[in-house]
C-alpha cells in the first residue's frame, strides 16, 4: 500500500501542522510525534508522556534530504556511516544542533537524535507533514510501549489528537541510538 496519499495520513498531517499531536506505527512500537518546531506541541507531547524536557527527543524523517541542514557540518565518513544505517531503526546523536534545533528537543543536550526511519506509515506522515517529525514511544515514562492502537487509548484516552492507521514493523525492540561522534551505543543491541 502507497502510505504517502492515504487520507488517515494527510490528516494526521495537517493536525501536527495546526499543534496537535498524533500516534503513529514505527518500526518496533507506537510512537506520538508533533511539529518540532512548535514549542507549545512538544510541552503537550512531554505533559502526555510525563517526560522531562531536558531529555530530549528524536527527530524522524522520511529521507535524508529532509535533514540535509542537520548533517551539512558532518565529515564525509560521518555522512556515509549514517547512509549505511538509514532508511531503518537507527538512531544518531548529531553533533552541535543547538543553532538548528530548539532546546525543547534537544533537552539537555548539545546535540540531537536523528532518524530516517524505513517504516512506510512513519515516513508517509514526515512527507505529509513536509519535513522531520518528533518521534517518541507511545506510553508514559515507565510503561511499556504501545504496540497497537487499542493500547495508545488506554495511555491517552482522547488526550491525542489522532491516532494514524497501520501497524508497527517487525522489529523486536525500539531503534538503537548511537552517539556519531563516538560510535558509543546509547540503547538497544
């Protein structure tokens, strides 16, 4: 199925492009996303989660042209390393974001999480909505992550403004996050 047209889709899009915030599939769990730039949507998507601010957030895009301004000071093996891992479940901490992202997604952090994700859905909602999205587990801090929609309910009741159609990937845990600079492992395997 072509995500990129599916009215669910679109819709989902222009909400985030009004402040709201939306469910989506990822490739392991379900995730709420909003505009990154909106300042007032990513306090509501953190109150939603009961997640603290200096954490920071992971942005997802659809394709690596969406995020050329982020990796425009990258060397060119820093470059090739992220291709190599994207589209997919990998996330990296770009280095020194804080004149391109906003502390409210960065957290406490000088640089921020990226990701091109491989999931169809996920990545139709980034080119809905025109650009990177903030991309989070669907639960709130210590639950485990929504795995389907009915589950998303039972987190937020009606306090998403929608919840986008499809199902998670086949992925056994959430994308693994590496540090570019350091090639540490933040999370997963």
């Amino acid at each position: 199925m072509d995500w990129s047209q599916h009215p669910n889709i679109l819709h989902a899009a222009q909400i985030m492009q009004q402040g709201g915030v939306v469910a989506y599939p990822t490739e392991a769990v379900w995730g709420v996303g909003c505009d990154p730039a909106n300042e007032e949507a990513v306090q509501r998507l953190l109150e939603l989660k009961l997640r603290p601010v200096d954490k920071g957030l992971i942005l997802l895009a659809a394709d690596e042209t969406m995020i050329a301004p982020y990796l425009a000071a990258l060397t060119k093996t820093q470059r090739q390393t992220l291709s190599a891992s994207w589209p997919g479940p990998n996330t990296w901490i770009i280095p020194e974001m804080s004149e391109l992202v906003p502390a409210w997604v960065r957290g406490r952090f000088s640089g921020v999480a990226i990701r091109v994700t491989a999931h169809p859905c996920a990545a139709a909602l980034s080119r809905a909505f025109g650009g990177p999205i903030v991309s989070t587990s669907a639960n709130p801090t210590g639950r485990a992550p929504a795995l389907n929609p009915l589950q998303v309910e039972r987190y937020f009741q009606t306090r998403v403004d929608h919840i986008c159609v499809g199902s998670v990937g086949g992925n056994p845990q959430p994308s693994t996050i590496r540090d570019l600079q350091t090639g540490a492992l933040i999370r997963g395997a």
